[in-house]
C-alpha cells in the first residue's frame, strides 16, 4: 500500500481482519445469516445449461487467446456465445456462461442453499442473507491473505476454502438472478 510503512500497513491489515471478525461474529449478523450449510453439491461443480440463443450445449475448454497462462471459457456447440472473457478457473467459466443463460434454470432446481420449498420472495431473502456473509468471509480471506504476503502472519488461508467461498457467492448472485427472474414471471395457472 502506497504511503504506508510496512509496519503501517500490517497494523491496518490486523485492524480489518479485527473489524471483519467483530462483524462475523456480531449477534445482527448471525440474525441476519440464514444458514452456513449450503447443502452437500460441491459449488466447483457446475452442470453447463443450453444455450438461450439456440438451445445448443456449451463446451468448456480452454481459450486459445494469445494469453500464455491457461485460461477457461465456455462456448456454444452451435452458435457464437461464450461465457464472456476467458478465466482462470473451469468453474468460474461455467458459472458465468450458466449466469448468460438464464432462461432453462429455475432456482427451485439449485443444487445449493435450500431454495427449493420457497416462494421468490423468501428464496430473495435467504439468499440476501447468504450473500452478505459470503461477502465477509471473502473479505476476511482476503485481508488475511495480505497479511501472510506483508509477513504479518503465519497463517494463510486455505487456497481451496476461499476458492469455493468464491464460487458460493457466483452460485449466490446466479440464484438471485433467478429468482428476480422469477419475480418478474407470472406464475402458471393451474
Ligand atoms: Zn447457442
């Protein structure tokens, strides 16, 4: 961090890292969190829906831009859609493109977070709830994970734990999606 002594910018790493525990732990957020247990579909595994545009499959492979790391991108089998720019997971390709394609997924049918049974306005809230925690927890993966890279700390975040916080909260913003969509949708007569 610019301006600041190395020291300086441990001390602010250990202050956030502070604030961020205080917030976890805070009796309004655990009102506020629905629940911790998402269900047991690991979020790293992502089933790739059709095509909005054609109804063709997507394939996920590795982009051939002229980036020399290994980069991942889902691509339409029969028309020209891709998930967007090429990343450095397979699932957060596959999670982006799943988030371009909205129309064949309901939320009801997540494999995460128990939206099944719930009405779009409660599916809203509980995912609102997830979401916000998720939110932290990144963050606090983040702020400590500074901390090891400054020499602060011994301690490093797991590289897959935080990996999948991050795809829970791609999974998250994909169901709120959903869910808005669903909103917005009249409800069948039966
Ligand atoms: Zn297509």
């Amino acid at each position: 961090m610019k301006g600041l002594s190395p020291e300086q910018h441990q001390l602010d790493l250990t202050g956030q890292i502070e604030k961020l525990r205080s917030q976890l732990s805070s009796e309004q957020h655990q009102i506020e969190t629905p629940t911790l247990a998402y269900g047991p579909h690991n979020p790293l595994e992502v089933d790739l829906t059709l095509c909005d545009t054609c109804s063709g499959e997507g394939v996920l492979g590795q982009s051939n831009a002229d980036n020399p790391k290994l980069r991942w991108q889902v691509r339409c089998r029969c028309c020209s859609k891709v998930s967007g720019q090429p990343t450095r997971n397979p699932w957060t390709a596959a999670l982006m493109w799943n988030g371009v394609n909205l129309q064949s997924m309901r939320y009801s049918e997540l494999p995460l977070f128990g939206l099944t049974d719930l009405s779009p306005r409660d599916a809203h809230e509980r995912i609102k709830g997830i979401r916000a925690n998720l939110v932290l927890r990144i963050a606090l993966c983040s702020a400590q994970r500074q901390l090891f890279n400054a020499g602060g700390s011994n301690r490093k975040p797991g590289t897959t734990y935080t990996a999948k916080l991050e795809a829970y909260l791609m999974w998250a913003m994909l169901a709120h999606r959903l869910i808005k969509l669903a909103k917005a949708r009249p409800r069948p007569q039966r």
